[in-house]
C-alpha cells in the first residue's frame, strides 16, 4: 500500500467520474462488465442480467469481507494444496 496503492489511485478516479455521470451504472455497469466477460463465465453472467445499482452513503470503493465458511474448512482439509512464496 502507500501511494501507489491502486485502490487510491485508480479505482476512485474512474468510478467517481462513472458515479457522478450515471450514480444509477444504468449507462455503463453492463458495458464494464462486458469488458470482463471474454475471460470470465461470471461476468459474462453478470453483464447480460445486471439491474441498476443501489444507493450508496457516499462513495464506498472497497468492503472488507470475510471469506465463507467453506473456504476454512477446504484450508483445514487441504493443507498439502498450500504453499508459501
């Protein structure tokens, strides 16, 4: 992190500009998620079936989620799958 840290630097400048012309992403959500799309099945998904975005308090870039249940139990039950750099 720092001041090259990607989530400062590039993330809120683009979806600033999209939010401020289109808070709704009715206009380019699809078109994004298009761009996705040749490389990933689920947005692919995703940009043939998305709606309109819900409002947001402010602008909100990142949420730090906890990763599901079954991730841990995969980690417990596979520990010979892991490797460190």
């Amino acid at each position: 992190m720092g001041r090259h840290d990607s989530s400062q630097t590039r993330v809120p400048p683009v979806f600033s500009e999209l939010l401020k012309n289109d808070a709704s992403g009715g206009d380019w959500l699809g078109i994004l998620l298009g761009l996705a799309s040749a490389k990933s099945p689920t947005a692919k998904r995703l940009s043939m079936a998305f709606g309109k975005l819900a409002p947001a308090p402010g602008e909100v870039f990142e949420v730090k989620v906890p990763p599901p249940e079954r991730f841990f139990k995969w980690l417990l039950e596979n520990p010979q799958q892991l490797s460190w750099p």
